[in-house]
C-alpha cells in the first residue's frame, strides 16, 4: 500500500508532457481562430473587389460606352467579370441597375392619394406613373442604364459560399453570403446632348 502511494505521489508531482496536453486543449481553438480570420479576410477582400468592379462600371456606364459587338449591359457586366480577378466564380456575379430622373427619386415610391388614410397604397387609389411602366410601384426606379442625365444605382452581388463549417452555421444556414455593393452615378451628358 505505501508503495502504491509514492507511485501516485510521484505520478501527481510529475510535470513531464503538461505542456504537450495543454496544447492539445488550445490547438482546436487556435485553429478555429486562424481558420475564421483567414475565412473573414478573404470575403472583406472579395468585398473590396466587388466595390472596385462597380466603381469601374458606373465610371464606363455613366459616359454610355458601348464596346463593339455588345451592348451596354453586356459591356460592364464583361468589365465587372474581368475585375473580380480569380477570388470569385464569374458567372455568379449579378449586375443590375435603376435609373431615376433624379437623385431626390431614389427609394421613393411613386405619389399616390391615400384616400382611406391607412398610409399605405390600395388598389384603386389614384396615383402617378412617373415610370411609365403603367402600375404603381414601391421604388420608382425602372431598369436599365438610362439616358444621358439620369440618375443610375447600380447593385453588384455575389453569393459567397463560406468554407469554414462552424462559421457557416453562424453566418449563413444555408452557407451562403450574399455580397453586395452599390453605387450612384449621373449620366454625362452624351449622345443627344442633353
């Protein structure tokens, strides 16, 4: 019995591979942490990418360059495409665009008389088409790049898929982050002169 306790004794005092089972306890934490910064680092830089690419594109939308054998929306989306580098899968990307005939429309839904004062348009209730696109809207805007100028928003996004399984289920449950960004431009005065 008193040898069994000088062995436990000895077992207890004994400091031999603690630090090899304390970092066995922090290494999964510390991987996660590297992994997640890798992961974080990587969408703020596809982020700053899309930023660039739709600053490209309005810059060449806003003057109605048009490259030979395209058209205009084919022309930036190309642009956008050949800036989002290897980073991001081409094809996803999405380009859109609403045009405004001014800066003070954006956003705005078209007037409407609210004549049950419910504050909120029904069905029936006299508005303005200030589109043209014959019903009323919530944003007045209607798609496309619009005329010399007009007021442009143009929206890139792109679906990033999160690699990391953990930050998936915090980020995204379907594992997907949409990146998106926007930019307003005026139209320069081109082509009729306006």
């Amino acid at each position: 019995m008193q040898s069994l306790r000088k062995l436990f004794a000895r077992f207890r005092s004994c400091q031999r591979g603690v630090s090899a089972v304390e970092f066995a306890f922090v290494l999964p934490i510390l991987m996660f942490f590297m992994v997640g910064t890798l992961e974080f680092s990587t969408m703020f830089l596809a982020q700053n990418i899309l930023e660039n690419a739709v600053n490209s594109a309005a810059r060449t939308g806003k003057t109605g360059h048009v490259e030979d054998g395209f058209t205009r929306e084919q022309t930036l989306l190309l642009m956008v495409q050949q800036r989002i580098d290897r980073l991001m899968d081409p094809s996803r990307i999405t380009l859109s665009s609403e045009v405004y005939k001014s800066l003070d429309d954006i956003g705005q839904s078209e007037p409407y008389t609210d004549q049950n004062g419910d504050g909120m348009y029904n069905e029936g209730e006299p508005y303005t088409d200030s589109n043209l696109n014959g019903q009323w809207d919530p944003d007045m805007g209607l798609e496309g790049m619009g005329n010399a100028g007009e007021t442009v928003v143009y929206t890139i996004r792109y679906p990033w898929q999160v690699m990391t399984p953990f930050l998936r289920e915090i980020l995204a449950s379907d594992g997907v982050v949409n990146l998106s960004s926007r930019l307003v431009v005026k139209n320069e005065p081109y082509g009729n002169g306006v």
